[in-house]
C-alpha cells in the first residue's frame, strides 16, 4: 500500500452519524482479525441489517477507508471457503487486506471522537444463522451444525432459539413440543428424561464444535443449564451482536 501520513486524514468534517458508520466497518475488521482472519485476506459484506445505515452509507464509509490506503481489495485464494467465494462474486460482499499501522490510526482517532452514546448505537450484526443450510457464522466464521440433509437437536435448538424466542432463553419443553410435536406433560418420566438427555448432548457438542471452530475464541455460545434442567439459553455476551 502507498505511505499515508494517516495523522493527517481529515476527519473533524464529518458527522458523528458518517464517523458512526465508518467505526461499525472498522469495528467489523478489527472483531475478524481478533477472530483469525488476518489482515491479509478479510470478508467484508457491503450491506448489513443495521437499524438506521443504509447499504449506500456503508459503501461510502467503505470507499471512504479505500481511498485513504486504510484497506485494499485482495484477490480470492483457492483456500477460501466456496460460500465466501459466491458471496464475493454476486458481489455482496468483497475480500480486502488491512493496512494495520493506517487501521490502528484511525480506529483510535474516530473512537476519541465518538461519545460513548455513539459507540452505542452501533448494531456490530456479526452473527447469523443460515437456516436452509444450517449454518452458523459468528464474525464470518461458518459453523456447520447439521451435517446431513435432515435436521438434527442441535439445529432445532439454534433455530428455535433465533427465532421464536424474543430473549434468547427457551425451555426443552418448547422446542420437542414444537419441532417433534411431543408435549411433555404427556409422556412418562423415563421418556421425558431422555429427550431431555439427548438434547442436553446436542447442545454441549454444538458448543464444543463453536469453540474449535473459532480456536478457543468464544466459549459456552450456548448457557446449557443442565441434563435433567430443561433451560437453555444463548449466553448474554453475544446476544447484542446477533442478527435478527
């Protein structure tokens, strides 16, 4: 990349609504290279769903980061994931190399700008789940959690968890009634015990594969009460960055 005094970058001009944005791109690069994606090859989406930015208003920000030598576009590697892949070449999304020394410049100077208000508002939307292909990405980490065509407990679990429940919290109860149809006020203990067990094993192997996965980064997605306990939760620190 071309030297740049990155000291001398402009950036009092802007709004705080413009800075905000450019921060959440900066915040998104930044949670990557902490996640194992160097800075010689990150995945960045150029739209998001963030509340109040628009894809226009992260592509400005993003242009914004490209005309000052603070990234610059990278050529897709063979070793790349073919899902990343798609989503670059439908344009969608884009593969970039940070320039560390003009990255930390800027993130600090924005970030002494910003009020703590500001830093806020911003929705970092680093994790999802792909239902139809039973995939979970945590900060573009892709996470398969059924294997096979049908779906498994763990998949069930996930899903009934994203998406029909507004805290994040769930009882087994709910989601055997709901994706297996069983209600357990029905059933005799020895039943109920094990479909309890058995989810309780999905769930403990799917935070087991979510740990390796992102090499010891993030432990314990799932808050796992216990075998014979029947609630289950997505643990409160990543909940604020999940897309809904």
């Amino acid at each position: 990349m071309a030297k740049t005094d990155y000291s001398k970058i402009e950036l009092q001009p802007f709004g705080s609504k413009s800075l905000r944005i450019i921060f959440s791109v900066l915040e998104d690069i930044k949670i990557k290279m902490e996640l194992g994606q160097n800075s010689k090859l990150i995945v960045l989406r150029y739209a998001k769903k963030i509340d109040d930015i628009t894809e226009s208003e992260r592509r400005h920000a993003i242009d914004f980061l490209f005309k000052n030598n603070i990234i610059r576009r990278q050529k897709l590697l063979s070793s790349l994931d073919t899902y990343f892949k798609n989503l670059v070449h439908k344009e969608t999304s884009f593969a970039i190399e940070v320039n560390k020394l003009g990255f930390d410049e800027i993130y600090q100077g924005i970030g002494n700008i910003l009020t703590s208000e500001d830093k806020k508002k911003i929705n970092k939307d680093n994790i999802y789940f792909e239902q139809d292909i039973s995939t979970l990405f945590i900060n573009d980490i892709k996470i398969k959690v059924a294997e096979r065509k049908e779906n498994t407990l763990a998949h069930n679990v996930l899903s009934y968890l994203l998406n029909n429940s507004d805290d994040f919290v769930a009882d087994y109860s709910e989601i055997i009634a709901h994706y297996l149809g069983i209600e357990i006020n029905q059933i005799g203990e020895e039943e109920k015990t094990k479909l309890f067990k058995s989810h309780y094993e999905a769930c403990k192997n799917l935070n087991h594969k979510i740990a390796e996965k992102t090499e010891g980064k993030i432990i314990n997605f799932l808050d796992i009460s216990g075998s014979k306990d029947s609630t289950i939760a997505i643990d409160e620190k990543y909940r604020p960055i999940i897309a809904r």
